[in-house]
C-alpha cells in the first residue's frame, strides 16, 4: 500500500458509497428504460451490489489477504489492524448509501 492510512482510511469509505449510489441509481435508470419498476429496482439493485462496493473500496481481495497473512505470520499487527479498519470504513460507505438509498426508495434493504 503506496498511500497513507488516513486519506485510504477516507477514500474507502467514500468509494463505496459512491459505488452504492451510483450503480443503484444508474442501475434504475435502466430498469425505468425497460418498463420496470423504478423504487423497486433501485432497492433491489442496492442490496445485491454491496459487496462488490466493498471490494472494490478496498481494492481487491488479494491485497488484503496478503496484509492479513503479512500480519499473522511476520507479526505485523500494525498492518492487520489497518485492513481491518479499512475493511470496516468500506462497510461504513456501503451501509450508509444503503440507508439513504431506503430513505429515498422506502424499501426494505436487508
């Protein structure tokens, strides 16, 4: 990890959130485009595209496997710890555009 933990800590949180709005709301566009329901769709869309804003906030899954085994192996609990906050920051940015993609829709997001 070339960056600093802070603005990485920052840029995870808000790349799943942007990942969530965007990809929902666009998501409905499309599916207003194909005579769907538009709220619906937007709420569906929202609930099965969290994970991969997860992913894609942290960068990958293989980076964070390595700094999870650099910090198990080489004692390197520093690193494990800041995945993890990365990790949770990440999960912080996708619950909160889920909150207020609910809001929007009122529908229920599991």
């Amino acid at each position: 990890m070339h960056e600093t933990f802070f603005p990485a800590f920052f840029n995870s949180y808000f790349i799943a959130f942007g990942v969530m709005l965007g990809g929902s709301l666009i998501g409905g566009l499309a599916a207003f485009i194909t005579g769907e329901p538009l709220l619906t769709e937007i709420a569906n869309i929202a609930g099965r595209v969290r994970i991969w804003a997860i992913i894609a906030a942290i960068g990958g899954t293989f980076d964070t496997v390595y700094s999870f085994e650099k910090g198990f192996l080489e004692g390197g609990t520093t690193d494990l710890f800041k995945q993890f906050l990365l990790i949770l920051s990440a999960m912080g940015g996708a619950k909160t555009a889920g909150l207020i993609i609910s809001w929007l829709t009122q529908e229920h997001i599991s």
